[in-house]
C-alpha cells in the first residue's frame, strides 16, 4: 500500500507550472509555511507542525503578475484564510513578511509590492521578494518574531545557510462533500447498507426512496487530500472493503490508520463522482455474479471508468435554513479592492448677475449594491435555503460594516442586485458672470469577507441536522459614496 502520507510536490518553480492552490513546505524540517492569526504578529507567516495542508492557514492561491515588465514567473500569493497577499510591508532588513495586502500591488521596489519570484539560482527551489530589489531572498531562523517565522533579507555571498529551502504542495480543488449523501447508481437505484442472510452488512444498489435510512451515508473528511470516511447512518458503522473486495459497513474504527476504509473522491461534473479505495487502488463499481445482484465493490482497475463506478451524489435534504449573524463575518479581514469611479450625474449653477449668488442644484445618486453568498462544497443542494444574512458594506476605502438584511430564498452563489435612488442636494456659490459645472463622482469597489455560518437540513427520514461552518465567502461590489466636482467658467 502506498504511503497514506504522500504529497504531490511541484518541481519546477516556474509559477507556469504551480498550481492554482498550494501549501508551501519547509524541506529541512517538513513543517508547513501557516499565517499567523492573532496579536502583534496577526498576518505573518510561520512554519507550523501543527499545521497540513487540508489547513485554511496554510493553502495559498498562486496569481500570475501581468503588469509592466513582468517576468514569466512572476507571481503574487494570497493566503486563503485570511485573503490578503503577502507583502514586505517593512524596510528593514530582516522583517518578516505578512499576509496583510488588500489589493496587488505591481509595482517593482515599493515597500507594499506583492510580487515574488520563484528561482532556483542558488541550487535549490526558494523565493525572492521583488519589493526592494531583486536580490532579496526569504529565509528562517531565529529573530525578535519567532524561531520559524518567514523573514527577508538581502542576499550576500557568501549565501546564508538560512534561506528557506521549500517543496510546492498541490492542494487545487479540495473536495468538500455534504455531511449527509445518498448514492444513486447507474441502474437508477439508491445504494443500500443490508444485513444479508449470512450476517454481514452489504451495501447495495436497491434502494427506491431517499425516507428510508439505510440510503443514507454520513462523510468524514480525512487528512488525506479530497479523501474521505464514509458510515452507514442505518448501522453507524463506517465502510471497508473486505473479502473479495466487497464493501462491507463493518467498520467501528474511528481513526485513519486502516486504508480499507478510506476512498478517495473525484468529481466528475455536475453531481457525478467516482471514489478509490485506497487500500487496493480501485474504484467502487455495481457489481453482480450468480448469487449476488448489484453489490457494491471495489474492482474496477483502469479509467476511464465503466458506467457502473460512476454514482450521482444526492442530499437528502427537504429544506435548509442558513444563518449567517452579524457577528460571523470576519469583519476585521475584509479585502476591499478594485477601486474605481465614474461619472453619475451632472448639473450647471449659472450665474448672469453681477453679484455673487448662492444656486441650489440637485443630483440623483444611485448607491447600488451586487452581493453573493458562497461556501466551498463541491456538489451543491438543488434547492433555495431559507436565508438570513447581514449584509457587509463598503463604508469607505478601506473598511466594511454590516449594514441590512438579506433574508428569503437563497441558492449559494446567486448574485443579489440592489439599489436606491436618493436626491443630493448642495447649495453652490457662484461668482458674478460665472457658470460652474458641477459632476457628481461616484466610488465603487469590491469587498470580500470571510464568515461563518449555522445550517440545519431536515433529512428526508424526518430528523434534522444542525451544523456549525465557517467555510463562508461573502463578495459584493458597491457604490458607496461620491465627491463632486466643480468647474468654473465665465460667461460671455
């Protein structure tokens, strides 16, 4: 059996060839770069045994750099659990880097640059920071901050010792699976866990109705990338592959250490999946002989595969309410970004006398909002959820405020317009023989907030589930604030 522990690493450091999500890993010590959550070091990154991959803390999103004079491999890394970009943010030298950047920054040699570098010049794969200059290098190694934190430094030969030798962690695309499924199979039927007539717990495509428990399945994330546990919910005992490689549900073990019992899981668009057992290397299929019909069973060797190792995954789920207080949205880690404006309304205040005079003028201002709502889940419920939301605004260039309601039905990722007409009134002095042009100048941006969330799904048994979630990622783009610009001109 293969190393249950085994990682896919990325040689080649150009970010052509990175993947879109990683984990970054120290090679002198296997310890995994993880951001910093709380007091004077909120943000910076250090490497952390308490920390894996599957970690929020330690999976960052690879963004190519494509302003001017960009090298092909360079690139600008957000973290995704707190969804900033790692920056210098310090000139001196060395000072720890720190995921902290709302918005990329291109531009070579400033201080708030989000640009690094891949390179393998000093014979092994590490990082330059394109902030200060092209010589600056991380590094680890004891400091003010921590033995383990990320720090800059210019390089020097002869080349310290402490510069951060890493590995490339693929971590795209994690499956992240409902905790309640049914499995449809090929022939139309619900997988079934059935004690048959010599005792043991089958698992079987015959199922009719999604009210009947046995057709239920409950799924446990393991530490394995996009692998999981899967139980019974009928017998409460989890799935493991058996003699002749039968599925049995006879499992009461708790932890990871028997491979029989985890699959991993590939999706296959839609709601389609496929799951490969790891202690044999092969995939789940329907399968019959003389005395068995529809069983299921772990024998299918190659892809792509037979129509009998591809399943529906369905949530037996009547409705769902989600709850999202205002309390639950990271507020304090707010991205506010894409910055723009753009002309609204004009109005002219003239003034033909030969004395000064104050001219009232009007303005309609639209502050319009575009808001979604959306978690990670692979495979999402077919039906709207009872929702109840605050709804985080842009307040300013920099902060976010919770402000409104969102409540009724609601699909995850469904986009939320809104907007109110509002009059701006502004009394204008205007100088004799003088027209003033005035332009109403309206701010939008893009925020993104991080939140926690309560979901309770009434199961098609009859009972319901409560959980608890904070994979939650608001968006919304805002128009929410305007100068007016005047300008005079004389008049004939």
């Amino acid at each position: 059996m293969a190393n249950l522990q085994e990682t896919a690493e990325v040689e080649n450091m150009s970010p052509v060839n990175w993947p879109p999500y990683v984990a970054i890993r120290r090679k002198e010590t296997s310890q995994y770069l993880a951001v910093v959550d709380s007091g004077d070091r909120a943000g910076m990154l250090e490497y952390s045994s308490s920390h894996d991959p599957q970690n929020p803390r330690a999976q960052f999103a690879i963004e190519k750099r494509f302003g001017p004079g960009a090298a092909p491999q360079d690139m600008h890394i957000r973290s995704l659990f707190n969804n900033k970009y790692w920056n210098g943010r310090d000139a001196s030298r060395p000072a720890p880097y720190r995921a902290t950047a709302p918005e990329r920054v291109e531009v070579y040699g400033r201080i708030d640059c989000t640009v690094f570098r891949p390179s393998t010049s000093l014979g092994h794969p590490c990082l330059r920071y394109m902030g200060y200059n092209e010589n600056d290098v991380c590094e680890t190694r004891v400091s003010n901050w921590g033995p383990n934190i990320f720090l800059c430094r210019l390089e020097f030969p002869p080349f310290p010792t402490t510069v951060s030798k890493i590995d490339v962690v693929d971590v795209t695309k994690p499956m992240n699976l409902p905790r309640v499924v049914s499995f449809k199979g090929d022939n139309d039927m619900y997988l079934n866990s059935s004690r048959e007539q010599n005792g043991l717990i089958y698992n079987i495509f015959k199922g009719s109705s999604l009210e009947d428990t046995s057709a239920l399945y409950e799924i446990f994330p393991t530490s394995l990338q996009n692998c999981v546990r899967v139980k019974s919910h009928h017998f409460d005992r989890f799935l493991r592959r058996a003699s002749q490689n039968w599925v049995l549900s006879n499992s009461s073990d708790e932890s990871e250490n028997d491979a029989d019992t985890i699959f991993e899981v590939t999706h296959r668009g839609n709601t389609a999946v496929i799951l490969r057992n790891i202690g044999n290397n092969r995939f789940w299929t329907r399968l019959s002989n003389d005395t068995m019909s529809d069983f299921l069973n772990t024998s299918t060797i190659d892809l792509p595969e037979p129509q009998e190792a591809r399943l529906e995954l369905v949530e037996p789920v009547v409705s769902r309410t989600i709850e999202i207080r205002p309390d639950n949205f990271r507020i304090n880690e707010a991205r506010v970004y894409n910055h723009n404006t753009f002309d609204m309304d004009h109005a002219i205040a003239p003034n033909p006398d030969n004395v000064p005079r104050v001219v009232p003028v009007f303005f309609t201002f639209t502050q319009s909002r575009s808001s979604s709502w959306n978690n990670t889940e692979t495979i999402q419920w077919e039906g709207n959820a009872t929702f109840r939301s605050g709804i985080p605004l842009i307040i300013n260039e920099e902060q976010v405020a919770i402000q409104g309601e969102q409540r009724g039905p609601y699909k995850w990722g469904q986009v939320v317009d809104e907007q109110v007409e509002r009059p701006v009134h502004r009394n204008v002095e205007v100088p004799p023989k003088t027209v003033i042009r005035l332009t109403l100048v309206a701010k939008r941006a893009t925020s993104q907030v991080l939140f926690s969330y309560v979901q309770t799904d009434l199961l098609t048994i009859g009972s319901h589930r409560t959980y608890t979630n904070a994979d939650g990622l608001y968006t919304g783009t805002h128009v929410y604030g305007y100068d007016i610009n005047e300008v005079s001109e004389p008049l004939p």
